[in-house]
C-alpha cells in the first residue's frame, strides 16, 4: 500500500497538469540523472500536453487509485481519471523515488 503523502501528492500532480503549474511540478519532481535528462519535459511541452488534456477531455472531474506496482527503488502508483467532457477513463501513472518519495516518473494515456 502507498503512504498518505504519497497518495495526495499522486493526486496534486495529476491535478496540476492544468497547464499553469509547470513550477510546481518541478519542485515535487526528482531531479534527472545527466542519462535520463532526454526524457525529462520541458515547460513548452508540459503545457502542450496539458492544452491536449484539456482540449480533447474537458477538466479534471474525479481521480481513483488502482493500484501500486513496486520496483527496485521506486514504486509506480496507478490511477484512473474522468474529465468533464468524455465518458472515457483516462489512465496516470505516477513514480516516486523510494528514498526521497519525490515523483520519477508521470506517464498518461487516453
């Protein structure tokens, strides 16, 4: 199971992709090994993901946890989302570092 912290900062960073907390993000999100620094997002797609979100989905209206895969050093939390406008359920996955509990990795898809 997640800790409390955890499941509310899963929700908060889903809830801040609304294209204006880019900052935010930044401040909960670990910092990038110089390996992985090509996946890491910038600010100008952050908010073209989020415009997309928006634009096709309408505005976050409910999250629920699934589930929690575990690996070494990390735990990935899954979630399900609804937005305002379709019927359809979104799927998130947030990462966090095991030792810092800071997000590794967000992953959507609708």
């Amino acid at each position: 199971m997640i800790s409390k912290m955890e499941r509310t900062l899963a929700k908060r960073v889903i809830e801040l992709h609304d294209g204006k907390s880019f900052a935010l993000l930044q401040e909960v999100s670990a910092p990038s090994s110089r390996e992985e620094s090509e996946g890491t997002i910038t600010e100008h797609a952050y908010i073209a993901s989020c415009e997309s979100i928006q634009n096709e989905l309408g505005e976050l209206s409910k999250v629920e946890f699934i589930d929690c895969l575990w690996r070494a050093g990390s735990q990935l939390t899954l979630w399900k989302a609804k937005y305002s406008a379709s019927e359809d359920e979104v799927f998130w996955a947030v990462g966090f570092d095991s030792a810092t509990h800071k997000v590794k990795d967000v992953l959507v898809n609708w």
